[in-house]
C-alpha cells in the first residue's frame, strides 16, 4: 500500500458524504430556510478557499510546485466567475441576499473551520498541502450528489445557481490528481506533516456540518415536518 492509498484509508472515515448532514441534503430533508444559513456560512469557507491556496504557494521553496498550485489559485479567483462568486450565485438561486453573506459567521464551527484551515496553510508547506488535499479529493463527488438533491427535491435546476457545483465536479478531478503527486513527491517526513494536515483539515471540515446539523435538528425541533421544504 503506498502512501496514498495509507491517505485514503485515513481520510475515509470522515468523507463528508458519509455525515448525517449531507445525506439529509441528498434525501431532501433539509428545509430550504437551512440551506440558506448553509449557504450564509459555507461562504466564509468558500471566500477564504484562494488564501488557503496562496499561503501553501508561499510555504513551497519549488517553483514547479508553485505553478501548479497558482494554475489552481487562478481557476479560483480570476475573471467575473470566480468561485466565491458563484457561490454568490447559488446563494442568489435560494433566496439568498448578497450583503447577507457578507455578515459575520454565526456559527463557531464555521469560524473554527476557516481559522483552522489558515492556521494549516501558515505552518509549513506539507501541512497545508494535507489539508488542501482533505478537501479536494472528496469535493467533484459532494459536487455532483448535491447537484442532483437540489434538483430532485427542490426545484433548482438553472444553470446559474448550479454552476459552482457543476465547475467542481469537472475542475477538481484534476486539481485531485495534482494535488495527490504532489504529496507523493513529498519526502518521508513531510509526508507524515502532509498526513497531519490532511487529518486535522478533514476534520474541521467534519465539524462544520456538525453545526449546520444542529441547525437543522433545532429547525426540526421548533417546527417539524412541515419546515421541509422539498
């Protein structure tokens, strides 16, 4: 088993398709006045995703790696479609003003998530690489199960607030496989650091839709059945 494959089998268990949360999402559980507070606090995740990437940039000494991570840096946030703007779009397709994205987290586990992810990137190159890659081996399938609930079960099938989702699921196998060679050409001890990151990355972002769970169970809780929105 090389060392990847001893990645996978660490990360397996916190694949976010795996929490309640999603798996609610992709049975159409969710209410819709859920997924707008999601949507509200992922932005944070999402507007802070090209300084992640810009601060693994600076930590890397090889100027081969670096390109590689720049072409990602680019496809995040150049031109009119950047990604956190359109996730600005999904937001927009649910009911979702803009300014309100711009309003501070109301959920310690979003904060915990993007201070936890800087936190990573600002500690070494391995490290930040790891958590980098937490997310971006798992993101073109969460991409395409939530592309597929949304349209099942509530009604959103334009294109415009679909797109971050439908960019993701193509753009990221990629970014995957770059990102997984990278990490394969690591040493032996910056793999372990690279290993380090990845678990502490997964996990944050496990936390995460632990919050947005408790905000659904407390929706559910004030308002039952009839608070799903299908």
């Amino acid at each position: 088993m090389n060392f990847i494959e001893l990645l996978h089998k660490k990360l397996d268990s916190y694949h976010l398709l795996k929490h309640e949360f999603y798996q609610a999402w992709n049975d159409g559980m969710l209410s819709i006045p859920t997924l707008k507070i999601y949507a509200k606090e992922y932005y944070h995740h999402v507007a802070a995703f090209p300084r992640y990437i810009s601060g693994i940039h600076t930590q890397c000494a090889d100027l081969k790696k670096r390109q590689i991570l720049l072409g990602n840096l680019i496809e995040e946030e150049q031109g009119n479609e950047n990604h956190p703007e359109l996730w600005k779009q999904f937001a927009e397709g649910l009911g979702v003003k803009r300014e309100e994205l711009l309003e501070e987290a109301s959920l310690m586990e979003t904060q915990s998530l993007v201070d936890g992810y800087f936190d990573c990137v600002k500690s070494d190159f391995p490290t930040g690489l790891g958590a980098l890659y937490a997310y971006e081996r798992q993101t073109p399938e969460i991409a395409v199960s939530k592309i597929k609930g949304l349209k099942d079960y509530y009604d959103i099938d334009d294109q415009q607030t679909l797109k971050f989702f439908s960019i993701h699921a193509d753009a990221d196998v990629w970014h995957r496989e770059e990102c997984a060679n990278l990490i394969a050409d690591l040493n032996e001890e910056e793999q372990e650091k690279a290993m380090a990151g990845a678990e502490v990355g997964a996990k944050l972002l496990w936390g995460f839709l632990d919050g947005m769970m408790n905000v659904h169970k407390q929706h559910q809780s004030n308002h039952g059945n009839d608070y799903i929105c299908a």
